[in-house]
C-alpha cells in the first residue's frame, strides 16, 4: 500500500490543497478507506501528497499519513482541518495526532 499514486486521481488543488501545511489532503470517507486498511481511526485527512514547503517547520508530514486532531481539534475532513488551522493564532504551534502505519503519533510544528 506504499504506492505513491494511490491517491493522485483524488486530489484537485480548489478541494484538496492545505497551503498552510505544504500537502495535498484528502477527506477519509468510503472511497479511501480502501486504502488504508489498517486505519485504527476510521475518520480524518489523509496526506496525499507534499505540494513543497508550508508556512511551518518541525516535524514533518508523509504521504499515507492520517491527520485525527489539530491542537486536541477533532478532523473529520478537509475543511474541518483547514478551520482548525485558520483559527489558531500565527504564533501558536501545531500539535497534530497523526497515525502513520497503524499507530498514533503528535507531531509538532511551529510557524515561521
């Protein structure tokens, strides 16, 4: 399942890009979870590709990996994740939960 493109025909830059982030997100619905079978939590924004550099530096985001919260913020979808992003403060960290191959991680991320 490590397949680069797996999620190429999915994204369109207007629905999918997370500018913020540098990535390309896709909402976790019944299209994708195929695709993600090990997925323990069965909502979120999987990464589905890096689009170049983000407004925040620190740890960093791979493709296949599942975005939950953003600041203890519950992601159900795209636009949810952009909401959580936008209403933080310029100043304030990103602590993200991310599972990445069946488990759960927080990821930190400061702004430049």
């Amino acid at each position: 399942m490590d397949d680069p493109q797996r999620f190429a025909d999915m994204v369109t830059e207007q629905q999918n890009l997370i500018a913020k982030l540098g990535v390309m997100g896709l909402t976790v619905n019944a299209q994708v979870q195929p695709l993600l079978p090990e997925l323990r939590i069965a909502t979120g924004v999987v990464i589905a590709a890096r689009t170049g550099d983000g407004d925040y530096w620190g740890d960093d985001l791979q493709q296949g990996d599942v975005i939950h919260s953003v600041n203890g913020k519950t992601v159900t979808d795209v636009s949810s994740l952009l909401a959580a992003i936008d209403a933080l403060p310029a100043t304030t960290p990103l602590v993200l939960q991310v599972e990445r191959g069946g488990t759960l991680n927080y990821l930190v991320m400061e702004r430049d």
